[in-house]
C-alpha cells in the first residue's frame, strides 16, 4: 500500500518540474521554520554549554534579526541578477555550517557569529523564495505562496516535537539539529539542477503600462488610482510596494506578538495552570496551520485574494474582540486565540498575492517587504512585552495594543485597494481589444474579433 503511493506520487510530480522546484522553494520555508522553531527549547542546552544567562541568550534574538536584515536586503539585488536556485543552494550549504557547529560550540561569541549567519539564511529564504515563486507562477502563485507559509509554521511546530523524542531516547540535543541538516543537504543539491525562475522583464511591464490607457473607457477597475502620480508605473509599483509593506509590517508584529507573549499573558492574567498556557499557544499555531491549510483550497476557488484578505481582517477583529469580552475566562479566550489565529494565518502570503495584482514582484520588492516585517517582528513584540511587565499596566494592555495594530492594518488594506490599480491588459482579466482593433472596419467579424483580442481567467 505505501510503495503504492510512493509510486503514484513518483508518476504525478515525474513530468511537472514547475510543480518539482515549488516543492523545493516549499521545503526551504520547512527549515527556514525549523530552525526559528527550534532555537527557543535549546535555549537552556546552549546556556549550559556556553555558561550565559537567559538575558545574554536573549540578545543573541536582536543579533538574529541583524542578520536578517542584511541577508533579505542583499537578496533583493542578487535574486534578480543571479540566478536564483544557485544562490539558495549556496545559502544553504553555508547554513549548513552553523547547524552542525551551533550544538557544538562552548563560546557565546561563536554561538553569536552562528545566530547572525542564521539570520542572514533566514531573509534570504524568505525574499528569495517570495521571490523566485512569483517568477516561477506569476499570477497564479497564490496557492504556492500559502503552500511555502504552511511548511513554514509546520516547521515551527515539530522542531520541539523533534528536539523532545530525541532527548526521549535518551540522545544529545545536538541530533536534533544534524536531523534538519540532511534535509538542508538534499535541498542545496536539487535546486541546481533546475533551471532558474527569471525576473519579470522590465521592458515588457513598460508595454503593458503604455497599452493600458486602452481599457478605460471599458471599465472602471482601471482607473482605480485616484492620485496623478501613479500614472507613473515605477512610481505605482514602489506605492503598492511600500503600502504593503507598511500592512506587513504592522501584521507580522502582531502575529509574532500575540505567539510569543499568550503563555505570559495566560498565568499575568491568572487564566490557568502553566501547562494550559502552553496548551493554548499550540492551539493558537495550530489554528494557523489549519488557516493556511484552508486558504490553500480557497485560493484554488479563484477567490480574489482581496476578499481573501477581508475575511483575515474580520477574523483578526473577531479574535480581538472575543478575547477583551472574554479576558477573565479560560474557555472564552482559549477560542478567541483560536479565531485569532485562523484570522492571521494566510495573511502574509495573500497579502503577497494582493500585490501581484497590482505590480510585478521583483527581488526588490520581495526584499523590502521581508524587511519590513523583521521591523515588526523586533519592534511590536517588545513594546508589549515591555508593558505587560510593568507593574503600572495590565496585562489586557497586549489586547488594546493588537487592537491599534488591528485598526492600522485596516486603514492600510483600505489604502491600497482603493488607490492601487490592476495589472493592465492581460492581468486585468476581461476581453480588451488591442489599439489597431479601433481602426479595423467596422463590419469586423466576430472571429476576427476575437483573433484581435486578449482572454484572461478574472
């Protein structure tokens, strides 16, 4: 039964390398997650082996996320020169490195070298395969965007299901690390051997911006932008670029927020035991993958990630909402962190494929958006955080704090839908006559009509 379904996999994925190299882009979102998900329940192995304080550990997260900034930064511009499968085979060959030295190392100085390159390894991950996968797909990448995020938060959650059998059985932390690396070797060594996904080309989303003006006595969706310098596609495209990355921003910080700080905000709040706390932050990711995995089918439907996005944004609303209502009981805010969750678990990919309705991604964009988030990441988290342990506040104050994010995220998805204008022509997805079509004769056929027009799916 099962070499049946290795087979039948073999002979679904044998002639589909599009669908092969995707898999590959997924399986870096894997350890990319993998390896977030599995520094924390180290944390107490590497401080003995280093001899540091958990405060000292902490730093080592700041040192992460400079790394993080340079490694998506640089790979805004080395995406979209080189090519790209290579570029990712040799960060992962040189992530390698850290992963077999990190469990080894006895100086908080190396471990500090290895957690800067870790950060570097994960933003280039994350714009270069925000990256390539729109390269790769196009308009059509919005379920590989959730498929890569989903392997991202799987990731996260079995690290420490790993890291526990392994101590189980009796065995060094340290294989729990190795174990990621043979997936980081088969990963660097496949990726070569397909051809690399190519940037969009630069002349041809100029033609498309200059034949665009074509459509606009047809309909209104293209004429959507309401301020005279978008008419401008490089200035259209870093608008949407920056507003979308403002939303991220803000929604990532969140995100990271409310995962790190429930079990804390569970036993401020006198809610539950320590072990329900970290019961409820399970259930808080696992509700994301559960999301992701649904916006997997969703996308599938044609639903116009917008929409898609409108229904994140009411979830988010909805798990904020329940969990104010519900801040002194257990069950209440057991399920408004659930609602939340669900409501926070595709946005970052839809909001990724939002943009490619109204812009070309390029390595640029993918890399400031990714840097964007690290922003979010380092900056909402310790706001809360900060407050929650301040005797003067309680700890409902992450509530109000995600409440104001919650608003800011609104306002910003309003923005951008209301000012930002579709793809032209081709991407918009109704039938458009291209510009000699006026000076046909107007005894025009319908076949010759339609050999002078342009279908896409909307």
């Amino acid at each position: 039964m099962a070499l049946d379904i290795i087979l039948d996999g073999y002979r679904f994925f044998k002639d589909r390398p599009k669908l092969q190299l995707s898999l590959l882009f997924c399986c870096c979102f894997l350890i990319y997650g993998y390896i977030l998900g599995l520094f924390g329940p180290s944390i107490p192995f590497l401080r003995e082996a280093t001899g540091t304080t958990l405060e000292q550990q902490s730093v080592l997260v700041t040192v992460r996320a400079i790394g993080f900034f340079s490694g998506s930064g640089l790979a805004g511009f080395v995406f979209d020169k080189l090519p790209g499968n290579n570029v990712l085979s040799a960060v992962l060959l040189a992530g390698l490195i850290g992963v077999i030295a990190l469990p080894l190392t006895a100086s908080v100085y190396a471990e500090g070298a290895i957690m800067l390159g870790f950060g570097a390894l994960m933003g280039s991950i994350d714009a270069g395969c925000n990256a390539l996968i729109a390269f790769l797909h196009g308009d059509e990448c919005d379920p590989y965007y959730h498929a890569m995020h989903l392997l991202f938060t799987s990731g996260a959650a079995i690290s420490p299901l790993v890291l526990e059998v392994v101590l189980s059985a009796g065995q060094s932390f340290k294989y729990a690390w190795w174990l990621i690396g043979i997936v980081m070797i088969c990963a660097a060594v496949l990726l070569p051997s397909y051809d690399s996904p190519k940037a969009p080309d630069s002349h041809s989303s100029q033609t498309d911006a200059d034949t665009s003006d074509v459509i606009t006595d047809h309909t209104a969706s293209s004429t959507r932008s309401v301020l005279s310098f978008l008419d401008d596609p490089v200035r259209h495209r870093w608008w949407c670029a920056c507003v979308a990355a403002s939303f991220l921003l803000v929604y990532y910080g969140c995100e990271v927020a409310f995962g790190s700080l429930l079990t804390s905000y569970v036993r401020l709040q006198r809610l539950g035991s320590p072990s329900q706390a970290n019961l409820m932050t399970f259930s808080f990711w696992a509700s994301q993958s559960c999301g992701l995995a649904c916006s997997i089918f969703i996308s599938h439907r044609k639903v116009q990630p917008k929409f898609m996005l409108f229904g994140n944004l009411v979830l988010m609303g909805s798990g904020l909402g329940l969990l104010w209502i519900f801040r002194s009981d257990l069950v209440g805010s057991w399920i408004a962190a659930i609602v939340f969750g669900l409501g926070v678990s595709s946005g970052f990919p839809t909001m990724i494929n939002l943009l490619q309705t109204f812009t070309e991604i390029t390595g640029k964009v993918s890399s400031l958006i990714s840097v964007a988030s690290a922003v979010g990441e380092m900056t909402i988290p310790a706001m809360i955080g900060s407050r929650m342990e301040n005797a003067g506040h309680s700890p409902s104050i992450m509530i109000l704090i995600l409440g104001v994010g919650f608003i800011i995220q609104a306002v910003i998805y309003a923005v951008l839908v209301g000012t930002a204008r579709p793809k032209p022509l081709r991407e918009i997805g109704i039938l458009v006559a291209t510009p000699g079509l006026e000076d046909s004769s107007k005894d025009t056929t319908e076949a010759s009509y339609q050999e002078n027009a342009r279908f896409i799916d909307w």
